[in-house]
C-alpha cells in the first residue's frame, strides 16, 4: 500500500513537473550585437544551403554543419551585395562552447567555393557558438545557442522526482546466459513416513498443509501384534504435503505423510546444447520469479549427465527459502554467469534512453541535464560497456531517465545544420 501511495506521488509530481518546468528551448537564438550594432533575427533565417544566416549590412555570412559523405563539420559561404566573395577573401574563426564550459576552437580554410571547418563536430550538436568573421578590414562577430536534447531542473524538483544519478567508470561485468526452468522441492529435505509396526491408526494429530515441528506426534498407532500404543513423530521441521491417516485405518506399510521443509528449494535449470559447454559447477545464477518478478542468488549445485527429451541439460541450484517466497511449481528465469569482462566504461542499463537514432544516458552538470550519444558494446546483467561517446568520470542519470526524456521530448529535440 505504501508503495502504491509513493507511486502516485510520484506520478503527480511528474505531471505538475512537464507542465510546469522550465526546460531549455532547443534552437533558441540570442540576440547578438554586430560591427554595425546589429542584431540577428531570433528565428534563424536559412539560406541557399540550408545554414543559418547572419547579417551585417550588406555583407552576409551563411554557417551550416555539413555532414554528408564526412564526419559533421562546420561549413560557411560570405556574401557581399548580393556577390559570393571568395573564400580566400574571408576570416571566419568560431568558438563552441559545451554544456559544463568547454570549448572547441574551429579554423576555416577555403576549399572551393566554401569556407571548411578543421574540426569534427561530435555529437550531440547542442553548444552556444561565437562567429568573429573579417573581411575587407571589417570585423563581424555573432552569437547564437542551438541546444538540443538538453534541459534544466532545479535540484529539489529532481529529487522529488528520484531522478537518480551515477559517475561513469571502469565496471568488471559479469557475462551471462540466459535459461529458464522452475522451482522444485528441495527431495533431500522430504521426508516420507510409515509406522514401524504395522497396526490400527487411533489418533491422527496434523492436517493436510500444517507445520509441523521436529519431533511433534503425528499420530498414535496400535500394534497388532503386542497391542501397545506407539506414537508416529516427525522427523524434520516442516510442512505436511501428503497425509494417507485416518482413525480407524491398518497402517498396512504404506505411507502414511509426507514432510516438506520449504526452508531450502531447488532451481532446476534447462541449459540447450549451445550454451552447455560455458556453464560450470559453482556458476553464479541469479533466479527470477517470471510471477512476482523476485530475485534470489544461488550457484550451480549439479549439471545432469543425461540429456532431456528435447535436448537441453538440466543444471539444480539449492536456494535458501527461509522467509517462504520461492513456491515450488513457479516457472523461473535465471542469468548464469559464464565468465567476466573488464570494461573500461560502462553505465548502467537503467539510464538508458532513445534520442533519434541513437541509444543514450543523460549528463548531469549542475541542474541541467544533456543527452550522450553511446557507441556501446557488451550488455549484461545491469550493466551496458560504453566504447564511445561518452567521458570517464561523467555523472549520468541512472534512475528514472524517462523523466529527462519526456521533458526533452516536450520541449522538441531540433537538431541544427
């Protein structure tokens, strides 16, 4: 019930949160004084190559990221009343600055009939950018922000949101497989009980489904030979499963309970042919309920020798049940960890988001928040290797990362060419 409150809380936090906070406007344009004492239009105006346009007088400077056929890069065409002007003619330098104050320095060299950036722009294309371009003895500068995927939100919103965050570093990832099976009573600890004499059943104590402690009378059985009274104890701690005693009734040898102590189960794991030979004695496992979705830890106890009807081998991991969880019969998922991979960069799965064609976590420096587009390698248990995109020691949102994105999303993730 508490859960299902703080749930709710949540959720309505998180709607007065999208309606109400303030993000930043992706492809938000500054005005900014020029030589003149200018300013450029708040909406950028595009010109023949589909770059912003900025203007100062007569002359006009068009800047585009170009990526077609190359990495992304910056390129720009100058104008004068209506004239191309020769590349060779412009001075163009430009300075991007990142989210947490970073800034890259871009050189322009003429190539053509354009103007072409020494540097790649890496994603994400989101920065403020300061332009000084000189020509004929005049100098024109600009500025202008084109933000994507980036936001803001104050500290105390975020935690009231349990957004959730992590520094990004070296992680030892376990390498896993993953197979499927059921919990099963535990048959060491059953324990099926006859009289030692045969006799008249006169006093039965359990019932069907009770506990039953070491050492309780279970029932009272009349010898037919010496016609004395002896009593039938439990042997073990334990839940009666079977109950074949009534009052009245001959013993006869048969069997008259079962006794299952449930503090101890196994997992019976079905392993095909492919994966068998990565799985050893003493693997760690980690078990899922497929029901309530419960986690419990084991090793691998027994790997059978003999192989199914369909193939697959079946592998047993005993797990501690000593608070009653684990209900024999329940159908199971488990994660076998099959060996161990040192990555150098990882973040954990949970972070993980879609932005446009890539996968991404959310960087965090101070309240505002920006994507990180991931080139990513091996996924295993929590954890997601990062080969690219994103620096060691960046702090990331790794709990509810859906909040980031819905508010980007809301906002509108432009991305300026």
């Amino acid at each position: 019930m508490k859960k299902m409150v703080k749930n709710s809380i949540l959720l309505f936090l998180w709607a007065i949160f999208l309606t109400a906070c303030g993000h930043i406007d992706s492809e938000k344009t500054t005005p900014a004084t020029d030589a003149h004492g200018e300013t450029i239009e708040a909406e950028p105006e595009k010109g023949p190559h589909r770059g912003r346009l900025f203007k100062s007088g007569d002359f006009i400077l068009e800047l585009a990221i170009f990526e077609t056929g190359v990495p992304p890069e910056f390129r720009a065409w100058a104008t004068k009343n209506n004239k191309a002007l020769a590349p060779e003619a412009i001075d163009l330098d430009i300075i991007l600055t990142r989210l947490g104050g970073k800034q890259e320095h871009i050189k322009f060299k003429p190539q053509g009939d354009v103007l072409r950036g020494d540097t790649v722009i890496y994603e994400p294309h989101s920065f403020s950018v300061a332009i000084k371009v000189t020509h004929d003895g005049l100098t024109h500068t600009w500025q202008y922000d084109s933000f994507e995927g980036r936001t803001a939100i104050e500290t105390a919103v975020a935690e009231a949101l349990e957004i959730g965050t992590t520094v990004a570093g070296s992680v030892l990832m376990q390498e896993t497989i993953t197979v499927y099976g059921q919990i099963t009573a535990n048959n060491e600890r059953m324990r099926k009980i006859t009289a030692r004499f045969d006799g008249m059943i006169k006093l039965v104590s359990p019932a069907l489904g009770e506990q039953v402690r070491k050492g309780q009378k279970l029932a009272t059985v009349e010898s037919n030979e010496s016609l004395q009274l002896f009593t039938v104890n439990a042997p073990i701690n334990g839940v009666i499963i079977q109950r074949d005693a009534n009052v009245g009734e001959q013993t006869d040898g048969r069997q008259l309970f079962t006794i299952m102590d449930t503090t101890s189960v196994w997992a019976e794991l079905f392993v095909f042919p492919a994966d068998l030979h990565q799985v050893k004695m003493g693997a760690p496992v980690t078990i899922t309920d497929t029901t309530s979705k419960q986690t419990v830890n084991g090793k691998i106890s027994q790997i059978n020798i003999t192989a199914e009807t369909d193939q697959s081998v079946k592998v047993r991991v005993v797990l501690d049940n000593q608070k009653g969880q684990l209900h024999p019969g329940r159908h199971i998922s488990a994660a076998i960890t099959v060996g161990e991979h040192a990555a150098a960069l990882a973040v954990k799965r949970t972070g993980l988001q879609a932005f446009r064609d890539f996968t991404v976590v959310y960087a965090q420096i101070g309240e505002e928040y920006e994507v990180r587009m991931l080139d990513l390698g091996l996924q295993t248990g929590e954890w997601a290797e990062v080969l690219g995109g994103l620096e060691p020691g960046t702090r990331y949102v790794s709990e509810n990362s859906y909040v980031i994105k819905a508010d980007i999303e809301k906002a509108g993730a432009a991305h300026d060419h």
